[in-house]
C-alpha cells in the first residue's frame, strides 16, 4: 500500500475558496434492493452512519452513505480499510444479488472550502447552489461543465466532489479557474 | 458641429477627464461617457463608412440598436471588432479605429460604388456575379470581400477569462427601466426570489431623460428611492451591465454580463454568461425610436430624436447649432424643447401629420420655436456633414417649398417595442394601428414546461408609451408573475405618474409620401447594410414577396444589429408594394441573442487547458516525460510512441515492435474498459450480448467476444473474464467502455429488468500494464513468488499474484501475437508498478510501446480492430468470424438483423490481407477498382482498405481490406489508384501475416 | 433548453443533465420474427407533431432510463415516469387527454 499515490497527490490551490485534492479516499459502490434488511444491515455496518434517503448523503469524518440511485450506495471508508469492508460486505450478503465492488482508486476527491463554495459550483454545475435549495446533507450527482461529477456540502462553507480519477487534472483546473480572486459573483453573499 | 456643453451631463464626471484613440489621434472624454459621446464632444461627427457604397456614416443612435457607429476596440490579444460605440463605456487607454474603409475613413476609394449607386441594387450580386461560374470564386468573391464588409477578425488569441453561471429564480425580469423597477418591486415584495438586469451601467432607462413625474416627484428621485428599496430586499438581486440575449424553452434565459469590458485592468472575467432557470420571465425591454425614410436620412448629422435628447441630458454633448426637427409623433418635441431650453437653436419642427401634434406642440410654440404641421423633409443637404434641409409637404411629391441651414437634424418615425425576448421563444404579436407598431399579444405567450404561460412583457415594450400607463402595467405584470411562481402579492397601489395629453402618431413611412425615384434612391431604410426604399420595392417587383425572402434578397436587417431600426420600415414599404396590410407581411423571425455577445461568453472556461477534459492513466505523467508523442483515443490521451533522441515517429514504432517481437515491452493498457457484470442471470445476460457463448466459460478462464447492436452490426469486442460463478469482467475497446456499459444498462433497465445482474463500470479502478515479448515470463518471475509458469498460468486464463509486493491479477491475453501478460493493479499503484517493471526489465532492454506499435503488430497477427475493420456497416461474418458466433443460441442482439437477406448477401464484402507487390504502404481508406463505371460514371469499385501499415517484422507493405469474394481469390492482384493518378497493385492474402498457429503467444 | 424530472432519482435538472433515447415502448422482436415485424421493431418509428413518447437516461445523474410523455410543439411535459413498465400511467394519459381529447399514439389513446 505504500505506493499508492492518489490521482494529483493532495494537490491545493488558494483562490477565493481553497481547493484540495483530498488524496486517497476509500469508496465501495454497492449495488442491491436499498430497502432490504441485508443491504441496510450492510452499508451501515460497515460504516456506522444511518442509511441515507433519497438524494442524501451522511458522514462521519472519512466514513459514510451517499444515495448513488434507487439500487446503489457509494460507501465510503477510510483508503487502508476498503478491503476490510468489502469482505465484510460480501460475508454480510453471502448468498444474497448485490454487488460490491472497490472503486477508491477509480475516483477522485476535492474539498472546497470557503465563503464562496456556492458560487465556485454555480459557474460549473446547472444546479441550484442557493442556501434555500443546496444544503447540507443533500448529494448532488450532475454535470460539472463537461464531465459527470458527485457533489455535497459537508458544512455550509464547503463542498466535496467527486469525479472520475482520469479527469482529475480537468476537475481541479474548472476549481482553480472558477476560484480565480476576482471573478467572484456575489450573488449568494 | 457637435460639442460639449458647459451645462454638464447626467451621467457625466466632469472633474475626471478620461484619454482614448480614435484612429490613432488622442482624444480626452469624461468618466460617464460612452465611445459614441465623446467622439460625438471632439466633433468625430463621421464614424465609418457604409457596407456597400461606402458612404460617409456618423452616430445615429444612442444604445443597442445602433447601426453605423461599429468600431474595432484595442490591440492585439484585446483586438475586437464591430463593437458598438454606443454601448461601449469609455476608459482610461481606451483605442478604437473605425472600419470598412480604404485607405482612410476621410477619403475612400470604395465611395466611388456610392456613383454607382444605381447599379448596385437589390441582388446585384446575385444577378452580376453568377457568370461565367468560375469567376465567382477566383475574382468577384475577393473584390467583394476587399470591398464589403465589417471589421475584421482578430489575429491573436483572446487573453481574457470568461465564465458560466447557473442562476434559479422565479421572476426574472429583463430591463432596469422605471417599467423592469416596479415590475422587481411588485414581485420582490410579494416574496419570490427576482434577478432584475439592465443592459447598461445605470437604472432607469429612458425615463430620467425624458422626465415627468411619479407620486408627485420627478422620475429620476423615483428611479434613486425603487433602486434603493430593491437593494434592500435580500430576494430580489439586481445586476447592471448585463443583457437579457436570449429567451428559450422552459424558462431558460442567457444573461450576458460585460464585468470589465469597462475597466480591462481590473482582475476576473471580463464576460459572464448566465445561464438562467426562471419560473417567470418580464421582458421591460422599453422601446426602439424609427427613422424616417427622406432623402439623405444617412448623412452624419441625422440622428434619431431620442439619442440627440440623451446625447445633451445624458452628456452635455449637443450635435449640432442648429437642428432641424422633423417627426410623425409628439416625442420628439421634447428634444426641441430639451435643446431650446439648453440654449440651442431649433429653427424649425417639421411635423408630417396635417393635424400637428398635442400638448408639447403648444410649449414648444410657447418657446418661440417654429412648428410646421404637414411638412416634411425632402432631402439633406450636404456631404460628409449635413449643411441643411429642403423643406416640402409631406403630402406632395417632394417639391421644394424653402431650404433651412442647419448642422442637425433629429428625427422621429415613432416607437417600436422591442419584442425581441418576448418572440424568442414563440411569443406572437398583434399590429396596433392607432399606434404604428408591433406589440407582444399577451394572450399568445412562449408555453413552458407546464403548458404555462411563461413570459410576460410590461411597460413600454407592451406598447404602453405614457409614463403613468407603464407603472400601472409593470406594477400589475409584476404581481402577475410573483403569483404564477407561487407567491401572494402585496396589495400595495403603483406608483402614480402625470398623464400626458399627446396628440396620435401618423404612420408615415415614406418622405414626402409621393417621393419619387430619385428621393427614394437616397432614402436609406437600413443603414449598416446600404439598403433603400428603392430595393426594398424592386425585391416586391421581382417576386419576393415573403418579408423573409425580401430580408436575404435585399439584406435588410441583417448583419450586427439585425435591423433594429429598419425592419418596421421596410417592411411597411414592402406591405405598401404590395399593396397589403402590414399585418400580413408580418415580421421576419427574431433569434437569439438580442445583440451579438461574445463567442468567448458562450465558450466560457471551456478554453485553453480546460478547453476539454483530457483523460489521463496512472502512467501519463511518465508518458510525457519520457518522449511520449500523444494521440486522443476518445478522450483520452495515449502515447502513440515514444521518441528518443534523434528519432522519427516512423522509426520509433519500427523500434518498439522490433524490441516488442525479440525481447520484452510494456504497453499501457489502463484505458481498456473494464465492466463487472454481477448476478444469478449474468451468463444469461451475456450470452444475449455477446455473439458468442459466455455462460459457459469457467472461473479462472477468459473469452474472447463480439458484441453486435441490435441491427447486427459489429459495435466491440474484447475479452471476458469469469471471476467466479456470479461475476464476469468484460473488457471493452477504449473507446467503447462508456458507451457499453450505458448499452449494458440500457437493456438490463429497459428490456430485461426482471433478470437479477448489476452491472458496475471499473475501467479507472485499474491501472492494466500488457507485459509483452519473448521475456515477459522471466521479468514477472523476477516480481513474483507465484507461480506462472505455462502450465499454472495458460493461455487465456487469468490468476491472482502478487507482483513486486502489489496485489495484482494477471490475464494471459495478446494483441500482439507474443507472450504477454495483461497485469491489473489500482490505479493508485500503477505508476509504482510501471516503475518497478522497467527496473527489472533493464537487463532485457526493456522498452514501452504506443498505439501505432499495438496496430502494426495486431495488424501482422489479422486481429481485427473496431473502427478500422469495423465502420457500422460490417458485421462478424464480414470478418470470417463464423467461429466467434454460437450456433447454440436461440438469440443474441443482433442475431434476427444478421438474417435479413441483406447481411447474407454472398456478394458482402469480406475480409483478406493485401501485400503490395512492391512493398509500398497502401493509403489508407483506398478502394480497389473493377472494370466498368456506374450510373454516374465513376470506376466501379470491389474492395476497400480497412487498415494497412509498413511491418517492420515482414519489411513490407501488409494490409487488411474488405473484398468482394475475397477469401475465395486468395493470390488475385488487385488495383488501388492512389490521389495522385498512380495505381498501386496488391496481392490477396491470408489476413494472419505472422505466427499463423500461434506458437510463439502460446508458450 | 428542456427540463425534465427524473423519476428514479427525484431531480429536476435540465436537458444538458440527460441523455434522449428514441421512442418508448418498443417491443422487440428477435430470431422467429418475420421481415415485416423485425422491419417494424427496428426502423418504423413514430415522428408526431404533437403527443409523443419518449425514452431517455439520466446519464449525468443516477444513470437510470426513463420515459416522458411530451408534446413535440409545445414542449410540454405532461410527465415522467420509470422505463420498468409497458404502457403510460393512467394518471399521465388521462393529463393529455384533457389537453389534446382523442389523441392517439401507436395503441395507446
């Protein structure tokens, strides 16, 4: 494990919001029937977070459930733990479709963090980032400019994204760009 | 002449004077001024020339509509032109330079086509230049384009940034006139969350110009308190310099921000796009002024009424001495009285309408100023300037009744609403004769989402001119808007403004009415694209009847501004031609945006290193270190080969299958897709999407595979893994594990989804490194404490090792024809493992490979490729993959397609090699001829080149190519005349150049 | 620029976040099907000027497929609902009847 390297290595950037590559994250998709005692037992047991509803996320420091669709769940643990989970997973479901599959290296993380979060997503994001409509708690999967990115609001001055892993080059220069001192909108201050 | 008045503007900082260019010469405005008032206070009364004769063109407008005051603004990587000088707002360092002209705006050569003026019609260039045909392209077309046009395009590289914004509202309201105000103050106060936008830097509109008062004080103290008030409100946001350009489906609405256009220094995008989700939309977007068709209507010096009176409020800019009035309305007296008042002379108001005009009549005559009822203009006098007007009955046929000096005329057609936004997207519009204009029929409005009505128009753009009926009808629609959105208005009054007494405009729209041929060959409808009453009758003469047509046949309204001002012009001189209401002539179609916005807004930051998402593997860092020359395979970047010092792209690949065949290579795989395929039904489901038999593979084995679309055609391939019983790994082209999963999905979701299978895409979990070569055996021994030796590890099966202490799983698969291992690690430790196979290959002179590499030698074993072999329209039989077909099953998609009578053509073309007979290279795409000719004369062809390389492991020529027949003409040459006249022949041949029993992958 | 709510996930985003996906309802015919059957099931589709169904994904969301009930003029929306089923919701149909009374498409009305 001590190889592993993340996709830009915890890479930062300082704008009118702070932008960090999170480094490696621990994320498992889990596919199955989310309303069955097996499935729910699962995701909970191995995270320790209650099971999210529609479109939400909960977390606890690096572990939590986020609602991916009506069959999936994207758990997430700490990196070094994926593969504890996974097998404790699959005992848990032994015998039983679904689907667990580790995709922490598959995937990219970033923390923005700031006054201005809201309008950093709004110039990429077609989503209502407005405090009324985007809170925390609520998971977001959506187009972020060209690619197709997972976002939430751990507090009400940050946001996590998720994006695939090849793109997080791409990811991280919409961050830095919209982040720019200077082209702050003001519409959400 | 035209100047600054000691008097000051509105909108005017006079103690902060401002330096600019104009051509080169240094000229000195205020903060507060546009680029069109202060040319207009240095005297540039002459500000271009015309699009076709060249004629001398000065400042007719004040905003957005306006038509000849097109300049180019700055240097280099800030150079853009055809920007308006009206709405461009003046700054320190500011350069601008005039355009279509030559060798100078003063003199011009090309105003000699003003002479020929009686030539140059309506289709002139159409009728002129269509023969003899080639002369079009090599000497009409280049004259024209030296001769015509507007500015031109830019030569470097916009430096500026730009950006996107998603914005959600329920009432967006386009126009921060007294209407758009009190329109944001109604909705804004019965709580719906407003973004209200003016197109320019100040609220208000036209309302502090043109006065009057509201709740007992004057307008612009209104103005100050609504601004005020509404900056208070937290749910109503307020933006200036920010145009409504677009109106689309389902509330969607495109605001264009100019953020620094007017201070280029300071940091941030200098446009923002906002890309508006709105549950209403008001469109208060007030009210364009229309010329009037009289000869010499173009000379610099003729100005729409309106811009002369916000040029001497808004500025203190006077146009001329002397201005001649002439008008259809009641309007344009208050630029009389403005002008009289500021102590300029007005020696006559020239007013069309017999009856005259109403209440402003009488102060006007109470200043002394002269008001001649039923009189017009019968031309301009003058040049490069105007010098005076000749005076005649707007009833007659022009004769010259008196001729006054003057330096100004200001002139008024009467009021259009600007309906623009409020027809984007459907909105339809009623004629309204009493007034003389088009207005939005609020009953016909845009639909949204919910069948709503989803656009509203308040104030003067719904045809209300009078101050206090526009605040009565912002308030309402305002109120309106809030309501439909789901919010309770307040019962509050609207504002309360003084009625005016004015007497109804007259349409006219033709100076004098009886003009005759010569005064309507100088009667310009449209200024920026030279086209005059005369063309717009001869278009109706020559049989263009649809306004559509006449626009394209004539060019009106064309090109920047889109016929702002001439469109209601010329299409009542269209109407009268042919002798029909103006209503049945109707209008041409009004698209987005309002005015041109920047093509960089719309790019936003999708330019330079995010142009585009760029899809890099685990290794690409290393790949670009270490000579790697890139070619995008869908949106990925791949090394296509490594160069080394000294080395072309041709040798290198030749390099790199040399060292692949005798030793031992590395290729970066990663960008294989991979699809875990999860289930009790996942054999079954497979065996649907592969043409082979999949359920039947065993754990710990792989497969290759051919997946078909629907209609049977060959889409990809790749090789299955079984992991266990439940669990298959489908590998899929680069390119195609997107769009294989989402067809994988596609049928579980919408077909099958009864059948118990997940599906999961992990293509990025793995980093996947092809070890490759005689040596690729010994380097992972020297890795590894596993056993993978031949008999443990097989051909075509897979096995989990551990591999320079990382957890990996190694598939037995070649592309290449040699001994190769497919190994797949995370993603996270991919680079360390690249690294440490490069490390332990040294000994055997390991190198790495490119995609050319991977062609060649895929190419010299006859493995077929998607997208070279494969082009939509070939199906596995095609490619004498019979083998790779299960006759055991009743289906697969596909399988009913491939039996239509079409795909069992015995004459489809079929796969074989081809070697040139002099060891040349095919071209690429090349068909190979027939005797004969077809229907249209062309070579009859049968065959065509797929694929074709130089082998540097055979040292010629190889290729692979659909063929009529082809398997059954094994030794045949074939013909394949090359771009330049040449042929080169080919014999037919066994697609598999190399290692044809497979001894050499299978050890 | 459409907007549209995805049945699956509860978002109502617009069109940049989906994916069109042809006509709903299709059935397939495969192997024992007859020329003019498979000729019908792949290429005969329906185009209406007005009332039509639609498939499309949630490509940039929860990646599920699902079906819309749409007028091709104006662009209303009459609903949304998910692709696992094989006729319109009662509750969708009885919608378009009382904008368009006696419409038709393919056997449904």
């Amino acid at each position: 494990m001590s190889d592993a390297v993340s996709a830009l290595n915890g890479a930062t950037y300082n704008g009118f919001v702070t932008v960090t590559e999170l480094g490696l994250r621990g994320m498992i998709t889990l596919r199955g029937d989310l309303s069955s005692a097996g499935v729910k037992n699962a995701a909970i047991g191995v995270t320790g977070v209650d099971m999210p509803g529609q479109r939400q996320v909960h977390t606890v420091k690096e572990s939590g459930l986020a609602w991916m669709s009506p069959d999936e769940l994207l758990v997430m643990t700490p990196y070094a733990e994926v593969g504890d989970k996974l097998a404790q997973i699959d005992k848990l479901l032994k015998g039983k479709h679904y689907l667990a599959v580790n995709v922490s290296d598959a995937r990219a993380m970033f923390r923005i963090e700031g006054a201005g979060v809201r309008e950093v997503m709004a110039k990429l994001c077609p989503v209502d980032m407005a405090p009324d409509a985007f809170t925390p708690g609520v998971f977001r999967r959506t187009r972020m400019a060209q690619i197709p990115a997972a976002i939430w609001m751990p507090s009400d001055d940050a946001v996590q994204i998720i994006c695939f892993r090849s793109v997080a080059d791409y990811a991280f220069g919409l961050l830095k760009d919209a982040a720019e001192p200077g082209s702050e909108v003001g519409l959400f201050a | 002449m035209s100047t600054r008045l000691a008097t000051g503007g509105r909108l005017l900082e006079t103690g902060r004077a401002v330096n600019f260019t104009f051509n080169g010469k240094r000229l000195t405005g205020y903060e507060g001024d546009t680029l069109a008032s202060a040319l207009l206070a240095n005297d540039q009364m002459l500000v271009g020339r015309s699009f076709k004769y060249h004629r001398p063109r000065g400042i007719v407008a004040s905003g957005g509509e306006e038509p000849n005051a097109l300049v180019g603004l700055g240097t280099g990587a800030r150079f853009e032109p055809n920007q308006r000088a009206t709405t461009t707002e003046l700054f320190d360092g500011l350069t601008a330079t005039s355009q279509n002209h030559w060798p100078s705006l003063e003199f011009d050569v090309g105003a000699v086509n003003s002479k020929l003026g009686r030539f140059l019609t309506a289709g002139f260039y159409y009728k002129t230049f269509i023969s003899p045909r080639p002369f079009w392209k090599h000497i009409y077309e280049p004259i024209i384009r030296q001769s015509a046009g507007l500015g031109k395009a830019p030569k470097d590289r916009d430096e500026d940034k730009y950006e996107h914004f998603y914005a959600f509202v329920d009432v967006v309201i386009i126009g921060g006139g007294v209407a758009g105000l009190q329109a944001a103050r109604a909705a804004g106060q019965a709580g719906a969350k407003v973004l209200l936008m003016e197109q320019t830097a100040h609220w208000g509109g036209r309302a502090p110009v043109d006065g009057g008062s509201v709740n007992g004080q004057p307008v612009d103290k209104f103005v100050d308190e609504i601004v005020s008030e509404l900056e208070t409100m937290d749910n109503v946001t307020l933006r200036t310099r920010m145009m409504g350009a677009g109106v689309y489906d389902h509330g969607y609405v495109l605001g264009y921000e100019r953020v620094n256009d007017h201070q280029p220094d300071a940091p941030g995008p200098r446009h923002r796009l906002w890309r508006i989700r709105a549950g209403q939309i008001v469109t208060a977007t007030g009210a364009i002024e229309r010329p009037l068709s009289f000869a010499g209507n173009d000379i610099p010096g003729v100005m729409l009424a309106s811009a002369v009176r916000d040029y001497a409020v808004n500025y203190g800019v006077s146009i001329g001495d002397r201005t001649v009035v002439v008008t259809n309305n009641d309007d344009a007296y208050l630029t009389a009285i403005t002008l009289k008042n500021m102590g300029l002379d007005v020696p006559v108001i020239l007013d069309a309408r017999a009856g005259g005009g109403g209440a402003l009549a009488d102060q006007a005559r109470d200043l002394g100023i002269r008001v001649e009822n039923g009189k017009g203009i019968a031309k301009v006098l003058g040049g490069k300037r105007v010098s005076g007007v000749a005076v005649c009955a707007q009833a007659g046929e022009g004769a010259v009744v008196e001729e006054i000096e003057c330096d100004a005329v200001a002139m008024s057609g009467g009021w259009s609403p600007v309906v623009h936004l409020w027809s984007h997207c459907g909105g339809k519009l009623i004629w309204d004769d009493a007034q003389a204009h088009f207005r939005p029929d609020v009953d016909k409005a845009p639909t949204g989402a919910q069948g709503e009505a989803f656009v509203a128009v308040a104030g003067t753009a719904n045809g209300h001119l009078d101050l206090a009926a526009v605040l009565a009808d912002a308030d309402a629609v305002g109120k309106a808007a809030a309501k439909a959105t789901g919010f309770n208005p307040k019962r509050k009054a609207a504002p309360v403004a003084e009625a005016t007494q004015a007497a109804p405009v007259e349409a006219i729209w033709l100076m004098p009415q009886g003009a005759g041929i010569n005064l309507r060959m100088k009667s310009w409808l449209d200024y920026q694209n030279d086209v005059k009453v005369s063309d717009v009758q001869l278009a109706a003469r020559e049989g263009f009847e649809s306004v559509e047509h006449a626009k394209r046949y004539t060019t009106l309204g064309m090109a920047t501004d889109q016929g702002k001002l001439s469109n209601i012009n010329g299409l009542a001189i269209l109407s009268d031609a042919l002798n029909q209401p103006i209503p049945q002539t109707g209008t041409t179609t009004f698209r987005p945006p309002y005015t041109p916005i920047s093509l960089s807004a719309i790019a936003g930051q999708a330019r330079g290193e995010i142009f585009q998402p760029i899809r890099k593997t685990p290794m690409h860092s290393w790949h670009q270190e270490n000579g790697a020359h890139f070619e995008p395979v869908g949106q990925w970047r791949r090394p296509y080969c490594y160069l080394q010092s000294g080395e072309s792209t041709k040798t290198a690949v030749h390099r790199e299958i040399t060292q692949t065949r005798n030793s031992l290579a590395l290729l970066d795989a990663s960008t294989l897709g991979k699809i875990i395929v999860k289930g009790p039904d996942a054999g079954k489901f497979l065996d649907m999407l592969y043409t082979n038999m999949m359920s039947t593979l065993k754990p710990g084995k792989c497969r290759y595979g051919l997946m078909c679309s629907e209609n049977g055609f060959l889409m990809d391939d790749g090789v299955v893994a079984r992991i266990d019983d439940d669990t298959f790994l489908c590998h899929t082209t680069t390119g195609g594990a997107e769009s294989i999963h989402g067809h994988m999905e596609e049928w579980l979701q919408t077909e099958w989804w009864d059948w118990k299978v997940y599906t999961a895409n992990v293509t990025e979990q793995y980093a996947q490194i092809a070890v490759v070569g005689p040596n690729a055996r010994k380097v992972l021994e020297k890795l590894t404490q596993d056993d993978i030796s031949a008999d443990a590890l097989a051909f075509m099966s897979f096995a989990d090792i551990t591999l320079a202490g990382i957890k990996a799983r190694a598939y037995r698969i070649s592309f290449s024809g040699e001994l190769s291992y497919e190994i797949a690690v995370s993603a996270s430790e991919g680079r360390a493992l690249w690294d440490k196979l490069l490390e332990a290959g040294a000994e055997f002179d390991v190198t790495t490979y490119g995609t050319e590499g991977l062609h060649v030698m895929r190419a010299e074993k006859g493995f077929i490729m998607i997208g070279d072999e494969t082009d939509g329209t070939v199906i596995p039989q095609d490619l004498n993959m019979q083998w790779a077909i299960s006759k055991k099953k009743d289906d697969y998609l596909g399988k009913r397609a491939q039996e239509r009578s079409h795909m069992t053509d015995p004459t489809r073309w079929k796969l074989v090699g081809l070697e040139t007979t002099d060891g040349s290279v095919l071209p690429e795409g090349a068909y190979a001829t027939a005797p004969g000719t077809n229907a249209n004369g062309q070579r009859n062809t049968q065959g065509r080149v797929t694929s074709t390389y130089h082998s540097p492991t055979l040292g010629k020529g190889i290729a692979m190519a659909l063929v009529l027949n082809g398997p059954d003409r094994m030794g045949e040459t074939l013909e394949f005349p090359k771009v330049d006249g040449t042929v080169v022949t080919a014999k037919i041949v066994d697609p598999i150049f190399y290692d044809k029993d497979g001894e050499k992958q299978n050890v | 620029m459409l907007i549209l709510t995805c049945p699956s996930c509860g978002v109502t985003g617009e069109e940049t976040e989906f994916h069109a996906g042809g006509e709903a309802h299709i059935k397939r015919f495969g192997p024992g099907s007859d020329d003019d059957q498979f000729h019908s099931y792949l290429f005969a589709k329906e185009n209406p000027k007005g009332v039509h169904f639609e498939r499309w994904r949630h490509n940039n969301g929860c990646g599920k497929w699902f079906h819309a009930a749409r007028d091709t003029m104006t662009l209303e929306v009459f609903g949304t609902y998910p692709a696992q089923t094989l006729e319109p919701p009662k509750q969708i149909r009885d919608k378009i009847t009382a904008k368009h009374p006696g419409w038709k498409w393919r056997e449904f009305s």
